[in-house]
C-alpha cells in the first residue's frame, strides 16, 4: 500500500494526471437574411409605328431608338407617333435582371382586317439597376400587306413582356 501511495505522490508532484479523452465539441453561429427590393416593370409608352401607306407591301422595322425602317414598297407617311415600347424597371441596387420579350407573331386588327406584328427586340444591355431603375425600349417588325386597308389597327389583345432578377 505504501508503495501505491508513494507512485501517487511522485505522479503529483511532477506534473503528471489522468489523462481523459473529449467525445464532443461544440460551436456556435448566427443567421441572417437580407430582404430586398422586388422588381417591377410600368409602361410609360406603347409601341407607335405611326402612319404608313401601304401601297405593294412590306416591313416596317420599329427599332428601339424609335427609328423606321422599310423593306418592300411601303411608303413612311408624315404625322403620327414614332415610338417603340417603353418601359420603367425598377428594383435592388445593383442586381442584374432578364427580359421575356413576346415570341412568335401577333395580330393588329381593324375592324375585319388584319396585320402581323413580331421579331421583338430591346435595347436592354444586361446592366444591373441603379437607383433611378433602368428606362427600356421594345421594337418590332410589322408586317404590311399589299394595298392593306387605310384604319387605325391595334393588337387584339396585350403584349407581355417580363423581367426577373437573373
């Protein structure tokens, strides 16, 4: 027993204990969440390809900076509206966001007669928002038919275009 007692002793006094293994650890952390600004589009301008005769027929282009272009044998009629579609996004500081541009073709009606309108383009550059949000333009190609009917022709239901965060 002494002897016991002894190894006892001379393990305290150099420094030396039990040795005891961790079987867990533990570590702590926060969460956080930044709600930001939902996006929206207003239009502050509809698209205006303003007087056109049509004589033999063709295409106008509605460019996004407002200009007409022809092919065929239509003539650019003095008066009326030149403007392509416009549009105000607004939205987060900063983000990047993708436009959804009406597909396929599209009918403008007057009366019984008709016209075609599509090939949208824009001229979004894939810039992010900035405070003010970000003014965008939609243009198309309308498509004229030989000695189409003199009237006032508008698309027989609503153009869509959307915008979401990319």
């Amino acid at each position: 027993m002494t002897r016991l007692y002894l190894i006892t002793l001379i393990l305290l006094f150099t420094g030396m204990s039990p040795v005891f293994s961790q079987a867990s650890a533990t570590a702590n952390f926060t969460a956080s969440a930044t709600i930001i600004q939902p996006i929206g589009i207003t239009t502050t301008s509809n698209m205006q390809f303003a007087n056109i005769d049509a004589q033999n027929g063709g295409e106008v282009i509605l460019t996004p900076n407002n200009t007409r272009i022809i092919t065929g044998e239509l003539v650019l009629a003095e008066g009326g509206n030149v403007s392509a579609a416009t549009f105000e996004v607004t939205g987060q500081n900063d983000f990047a966001f993708g436009i959804s541009l009406p597909k396929g073709t599209h009918r403008l009606s007057s009366g019984s007669e008709s016209m075609l309108i599509q090939d949208f383009t824009t001229n979004y550059d894939g810039s992010s928002l900035n405070g003010d949000g970000k003014t965008i333009r939609v243009g198309a190609s309308l498509i004229v038919r030989p000695n189409q009917k003199p009237g006032d022709y508008i698309t027989t239901g609503d153009l869509q275009i959307t915008v979401n965060y990319n």
